[in-house]
C-alpha cells in the first residue's frame, strides 16, 4: 500500500477500532500466512480457510498461530475440493467472512505479512477487508518465492531457480506439511523463510 494512501486511511479510521492497523510496524516479527480457497481469481473466490502463523526471530511460534475455518460457500465445487479436501459438511460450524476477517486482523495487526504466491492472498482478503470493513489489508508483505530467488541467483547468476513450492522446500531440506492445509503451508513456508535467513535478513526486507 502507498504511504499518502496508508495516510489518508489512517486519518479517516483514527477513531475505529483498526486505527493501529495503518502504524508503521517498528517491531522484528513476521505473520506467515496461507489461505484455501475456492478458486484462483481473488477476485471472485472466496476463503474457506485461514493461517497465521507468527516468526520471532529464529523461532516459529507455532503455540501462537490463528487457525480459522468459515462457512462453506456455494462456489465450492468438485475442482478445488480435489485440492484442498474441503467439503461442504467441513465447514458447516464455519464463521461469517466479517467474523474471520475481525479476528484474523486482530490477529495478525500491522505485522508484515509472508507468503508463497502471497499477492494472491493479500488481493482476496483485501477485496473482502473492503467489503466488509470499509479499506483494504495495509500490511506490508514478502514473497517467499522472491526471497529464494534473490538468494539462488546471488549463488549462480546464470541459472534462473525453479520456484515451485515443492522444490524449494526439497532444497531448503524443509519438510512438507500437510500440503494444501492453510496450517500445513503456512508452516512450511515460515520453516523455508527462516531456512533462508543467513543470507536474507530481517532486517533487511
């Protein structure tokens, strides 16, 4: 999100209860993130399940992570049930999108957020933050895939890396959890982020 925009939007909520969310985060902390859902055009998909897993330096806080699981939506068919295994009946006690997205956000603050493909999960909730809330998701983000990238070809500049999910976490000798889980990927996407932490520091993202 652009600066004047976070700006405009942190003057225009100053008195709601997500005024905090448009701060500058001066913290160290990363939120790894991951959501299912039933499509790839966040424009028109919508979320099934959500993941928030907190990294604190070294560490996953794995004890602290936000799991959320919400009602099942009719555009939920046999194509992305293939993938993730989410049924209708899974997400019968599921929450409203305005409940998932209350306590997804007082979850995760104004930490900044990771992800694989992460502009896609950024687009989906923001287009639901604005429907619901009235502005889109502010966070800051990072791309595990650019992270990886950026270190491999520091290493061979003349080789272009695969970046599938997969093969990066069978070269960052990090375990597949749970693939197509929101736990499951978020975890492994925060295990290969610290994985790639000697070269790529905090403190420079």
């Amino acid at each position: 999100m652009l600066p004047l925009k976070r700006l405009w939007l942190a003057r225009k909520f100053a008195g709601s209860p997500w005024h905090h969310l448009f701060e500058a985060y001066k913290g160290e902390e990363v939120i790894a993130i991951d959501t299912e859902t039933t499509g790839l055009d966040p424009r028109r998909a919508d979320v099934l399940t959500i993941a928030a897993v907190p990294i604190r330096g070294r560490r996953v806080l794995t004890s602290q992570r936000l799991e959320l699981t919400l009602q099942a939506s009719p555009k939920l068919t046999g194509d992305s049930i293939r993938i993730h295994g989410l049924r209708h009946q899974d997400l019968s006690a599921g929450l409203t999108q305005k409940e998932a997205l209350e306590r997804l956000l007082g979850f995760i603050q104004n930490r900044p957020l990771l992800g694989y493909h992460v502009r896609f999960d950024i687009a989906l909730l923001s287009r639901l933050t604005k429907e619901h809330l009235g502005f889109e998701l502010p966070n800051r983000h990072l791309e595990l895939a650019h992270i990886y990238r950026s270190r491999q070809l520091r290493k061979n500049p003349d080789i272009e890396p695969h970046l599938g999910f997969e093969q990066m976490a069978t070269h960052l000798r990090v375990p597949l959890l749970a693939r197509h889980t929101a736990f499951g990927d978020a975890l492994t996407t925060a295990l290969m982020y610290l994985a790639l932490q000697p070269e790529q520091s905090l403190s420079n993202r």
